[in-house]
C-alpha cells in the first residue's frame, strides 16, 4: 500500500521500499522515515558570509554540514554531486545530532576556530528535517546558533517544527514566474507562504541567481523586490551571478553589468541589496 509523503509540494506517494524523487524519504512498512538521517557527506568551518548571510554576525565562522538528496532539480545545481544522488553512491559518513552538536562546541571554545554553531547546508536540508531538528536543539542547549540555507520548498508543518531552533535562514528565491519555478520542479506559492512564515519568526536573507534567458529580465526583478519589500524593506536580497554547472554548461556566465543592473531595480524598493559572485 502506497503512504504519502508530506514533507513537500510533490506530496510523492511511495510503495514500500520506494524512495521518494529527494532520494532522501523512504516508505519503510507503511511508514515514512528520513534516509539521510546523520548521512554526512560535507562538513567545514566556513565564513557565514558564504552562506551567504551579511547582516547575521558578520565576521564569523560556522561549522556548515549536508547530506544528501533535494526536492527540486535546478539544471545548474552547484553541489549536484551529493543534491541529486543517494547513500548507495556516495562516500557518506554517519554522525548522530549529539556528535556534530559536540563538534560544534568544540570549534567554540577553540579561539582560532570561532565558530558560533551550525549552518545545514550544501545539500537541501529540509528534505531531512528531522536531522536538523533534533541537531539544532542540543547546538541550543550548548548557547549556539542555527542556520537553515534552503530552497524553501517544504510545507509549513516542516517550517513550524523547525522554527523554535533556527535563529537564521538564507532562502533561495530562484525567481518570480511560475512556470520558471516549474522547469526547476519546484512550486513558487509554496516557496511564498514559507518565506513568508519565516520572516515572522527569525533573521532571514533570500537568494537570487540570475540565470541567463530565464529570470533576468528587468520587468521580473522588479515585482520580486516589490512582493520582498510588502514583507519588509529592510530584508536582505542577494543577487547572484550564475556559472555553467551541471546541466547548463551550455551557456555564458551572467553579464555583471546585467547583475548590476538588476541590483540596482531591486534597491528602488529595497535597503539592503548585495551582488555576489563576481
């Protein structure tokens, strides 16, 4: 007998022994379980700039940690080789929520290390939310903080279990047109209503790559920043440039006058607009 999964739009139905399209949720008896759970496949201590997060304790490290799979299938992923495989073809390491929370805090208290808690990262992390979850309370009980970066595709129940841990989130926003959240297998009303809820409850950035030909026209950009700033205007967006990766190395990288140019649209309606990549 089929069980649905609900952790996102795609709501997949699973036989038993079925993996879900994120290559992350199995349908084990009847019941839906995190694959990836403490499957760690990257782990390093980066500046939180690279999250990217400006306005979120600039100047710090934090130890930033993925797994595997995602629930969308953007043609030029940058971390397709852990994103859009499973435990069966990767070099994965398990490490419970206590070990890593551990880890954490020694990074703390090594002055040369700094590190202020854990970014979930690299992979899409939501697509095993539970890890995040049960890491993100004991990197609290140890006075640490959370990071979420995420595509925000998941429903608000995920959101809502995760909130009272996360002290900050960078949001991809990957454009403002339906049918090009569509290519990417993905749902912009979902990303929305997340952003959206996440606002209301902790420190967050969105994330915006311009992709040649699909989301940089001027027209797009503009009723982005505008639904952004009905939010707040003081949000941060960063834009950023894109590279061929993946599946589309088949085209230029992004115009920097064109990225510049699309800041600056953005900086008619809101604060705090940042080009990265460049």
């Amino acid at each position: 007998m089929k069980t649905i999964c609900q952790v996102c739009m795609h709501h997949c139905a699973l036989e038993p022994g079925q993996t879900g399209l994120c290559r992350a949720r199995k349908n084990e008896d009847g019941k839906i379980v995190c694959e990836n759970y403490g499957w760690i496949t990257s782990l390093a201590l980066d500046p939180i700039e690279k999250k990217p997060l400006h306005d979120f304790h600039s100047g710090s490290m934090i130890l930033s940690v993925g797994s595997f799979g995602c629930n969308l299938r953007c043609p030029f992923c940058q971390n397709h080789e852990i994103s859009m495989e499973d435990r069966e073809t990767l070099d994965a390491e398990y490490v419970s929520p206590r070990q890593l929370a551990d880890l954490a805090l020694t990074w703390k208290e090594q002055k040369k290390a700094g590190n202020i808690g854990v970014a979930y990262t690299y992979n899409e992390p939501l697509v095993g939310w539970e890890f995040v979850r049960d890491t993100a309370q004991l990197v609290r009980e140890y006075g640490m903080l959370n990071v979420l970066v995420t595509n925000g595709t998941a429903s608000q129940e995920v959101l809502e279990e995760l909130l009272p841990c996360i002290d900050a989130m960078n949001i991809d926003l990957k454009g403002f047109r339906e049918e090009y959240y569509r290519k990417l297998g993905g749902d912009l009303e979902t990303v929305k209503a997340f952003i959206v809820k996440a606002v209301e409850s902790c420190h967050v950035e969105l994330t915006t790559l311009i992709v040649p030909g699909e989301n940089d026209s001027i027209k797009d950009m503009e009723v982005q920043a505008k639904w952004i700033s009905s939010l707040c205007p003081s949000i941060p967006l960063h834009i950023t440039r894109f590279f061929p990766r993946y599946h589309m190395k088949d085209r230029e990288a992004t115009d920097v006058e064109q990225l510049y140019h699309l800041a600056g649209i953005a900086g008619k309606y809101l604060e705090k607009v940042y080009v990265g990549n460049v």
